[in-house]
C-alpha cells in the first residue's frame, strides 16, 4: 500500500507541474497584452507633462484617460482569465487527488459455520 502511496505521490507532483505551466503558458498572451498597453499608457502621461499648448494638452490628457481606462478593462480581463484558469486547475488537481488514494478494501469472501453438539 505504501509503494503505491508513494508512486501515486509522484505522479500526483507531476501532474500537478504540468498543470502549473499549462495555466501559466495560457496567461502569457494576455499578461502581455496588459503589459504593452500599460507602456502605452504611461507614455501617453509623460507626454502630458512636455505639452506647453492648452488645446494640445487637453487631447493628451484625453489620450492619456483612454489608455488609462483600456488598461483598466484589460488588467479586470486578465484578473478573470487568471481566476478561471487558476479555478480549474485547482478543481483538476482535486479530482486527481481524489483518484490517487490509496484503498486497502477487504471483502468477505466465504463464511464458515461451525456448530458445536
């Protein structure tokens, strides 16, 4: 029972290893997508601060807010897709785990009746 505990142990960690870089290969897009259009946004406030003409000034300011809001939205996306894909692997890593225990059953087989006179 305890070599099948532990060999069940290892292919639980590896299971789960694999699990682990299947969420974190899945985010990578969408982690890079919040990242570039926080660069966006950034630059777009530095540009605000260079601008000596008011007009000017006014549609940086209003770039900047758009940016700021787009970087908004997609960092609250990247939060859900990070949840969801944390959720089920958790919930896949649960069902494996519960397949994985180790059950020592013993059933009745044959009874015997002995009667004493």
């Amino acid at each position: 029972v305890r070599a099948a505990e532990r060999k069940n142990a290892l292919e639980l960690d590896a299971a789960r290893e694999r699990a682990d870089r299947f969420a974190e290969d899945c985010l990578l897009q969408p982690r890079a997508a919040v990242e570039k259009t926080r660069d966006e946004w950034e630059a777009a406030r530095r540009k605000v601060k260079g601008v000596e003409d008011p007009t000017e000034r006014l549609k940086q300011r209003g770039k900047s807010a758009r940016l700021e809001r787009e970087y908004r939205r997609k960092l609250s996306g990247l939060r859900q897709q990070e949840e969801q894909r944390y959720g089920e692997k958790d919930r896949t890593l649960a069902q494996l785990a519960q397949k994985a225990k180790v059950v020592a059953g013993r059933s009745l087989i044959a009874s015997a009746y002995f009667w004493l006179e």
